[in-house]
C-alpha cells in the first residue's frame, strides 16, 4: 500500500488482511494511511476485534488494542475506535484530526444506501469493480422510497462503470440505459451512446441513435470521440477498451462524490 508514513513501531510478522482491498498491512502507519484515505470503507470489516487483537499480539501495541476494544464494547463512536490509532504514532496533525473526524460524523449521517454508493465509488477506485458492483446492487435493491432518481442514476451509471471496467460490456450498456431512462441529461446520454458506439457494430449505433431521437450535434460530438478512441486501436471493430474507459471514468467521476 504505497504512500504511508515512515515505520515508528515496526512491522509486524503475521499482516493484518484489509479484506476490502486484498491487501496486508504489516505496519500500524499502513492501517492509518488505509484509514485516513477510505473513510468510505470503515465497516465491520475492519472495524472489528480481529484488529484489536492485531495491535496487541503482532506490533505488542496492548494498551491500544485494549482502548479499541473497550470502544467496540460500549458501542462507541467510529472515532472513539479509530483516532487512539492515529495518536499512536501522531500520524496526523491536530488540524488534519479534527477534519478527519468532521469527516466521520458527516458520513455517519448518511442513509445506508449512499453510504453503500460511497463505499462501491471509493472500491471502483481501487479497482475493486466486483465488490462495487455487489455495493451499488444493495443500493438499488434496497427498495428505499428515498431515493430520488438522480441519485439512482448516478448509481446505475457508476455501475456501468464498474461493469465496463471488468469487460462485461453488456451488463454495463444495460446500466447506462437505466442511468439514462431515470434521468434524461445530455451526460447521461453522452456516457450510454458513446459506449453503445464502441461495444456495438455502427449499424446497431445507429439504429439507437433514431430510437432516442438524438439530435444531430449531439451525433457528430459522440462520432468525433469514437473516432478518436478507434484511431488508438489497431483492426479493433469495437474500438479500444483502453479508450473506452478513459471516457467513461471520466464521467464516472462526475458521478461520485469521492
């Protein structure tokens, strides 16, 4: 996991195995680097007595450990858990610790199903598409009568996205339908076309493209950007993937509130 600070403690010799990401953390600077940068993916996964348990045995942190587990027992705030851990090496500055824990009491305010999004988003960034997928599912299956349509668009077309992504093109074309069915904007217009346009054979592109009525301007900006991805392709008929998902992570980011 690149970018954590400097080892203060030592490593430890059995790795603490972030399950979100399939990593090992062998070094409690790992686990507050994981910490500080994914918010979205503090969950039970992590958040948990296997972890106490880890700063005890491996890096012989036991009045850590035990601080952690006293916050699990009496079912305290995620910053209760969390912060001693950052203290422990002064990891960040007060500045950036008071931020951090804004941060946490704001996520603690969202619904389950936008934090479910956030997780899936901050997954996708880890190249993690399959675990956001099953994310943004719960979300769509949560039935909740909440949800406006263009927060579900924003799903569906992250979704999309990750579907894309794994070069499960068809699944992600019926994502990016959905995303624009819910919600009629020239970008989620754009990212459905333009993948329809590099995973489908022109005449069936243009066969959609009198479905949806799109206007001509729109047609010829989605034509120069096929044409440019097709260019980096060498006697690729369905253009370069590469390509294809440059646009759309594009708009993917757009879409997320990572």
């Amino acid at each position: 996991m690149g970018g954590y600070r400097l080892c203060q403690i030592g490593l430890a010799e059995k790795p603490f195995f972030i399950e979100s990401i399939s990593t090992n953390a062998f070094s409690i600077e790992e686990i507050c680097y994981f910490m500080y940068h994914n918010p979205a993916l503090l969950d039970m996964a992590i958040i948990n007595k296997d972890l106490c348990e880890w700063f005890s045995q491996e890096l012989h942190l036991t009045r850590l450990g035990q601080t952690m587990e006293r916050a699990l027992e009496e079912n305290r705030s995620l910053t209760n858990f969390i912060l001693p851990i950052f203290r422990e090496v002064s990891y960040l500055s007060q500045k950036e610790m008071q931020t951090f824990s804004e941060n946490l009491i704001e996520l603690s305010k969202d619904s389950v199903p936008v934090r479910l999004k956030k997780k899936g988003d901050a997954l996708v960034g880890y190249g993690k598409e399959g675990g956001a997928i099953k994310a943004y599912r719960q979300v769509l299956n949560s039935g909740d009568p909440t949800l406006d349509a263009a927060f579900l668009s924003q799903v569906w077309h992250n979704m999309g996205v990750a579907n894309m992504r794994m070069l499960q093109y068809e699944d992600g074309l019926e994502c990016f339908g959905k995303s624009y069915s819910l919600l009629h904007t020239k970008s989620s217009l754009t990212s459905y076309l333009y993948a329809y346009a590099l995973t489908k054979p022109r005449e069936k592109y243009e066969e959609k493209l009198k479905e949806l009525k799109v206007d001509d301007r729109t047609a010829r900006e989605i034509d120069a950007e096929v044409d440019a991805a097709n260019e980096s392709a060498e006697d690729e008929p369905q253009g370069n993937p590469d390509e294809i998902l440059k646009t759309l992570t594009k708009e993917y980011h757009h879409s997320t509130d990572a």
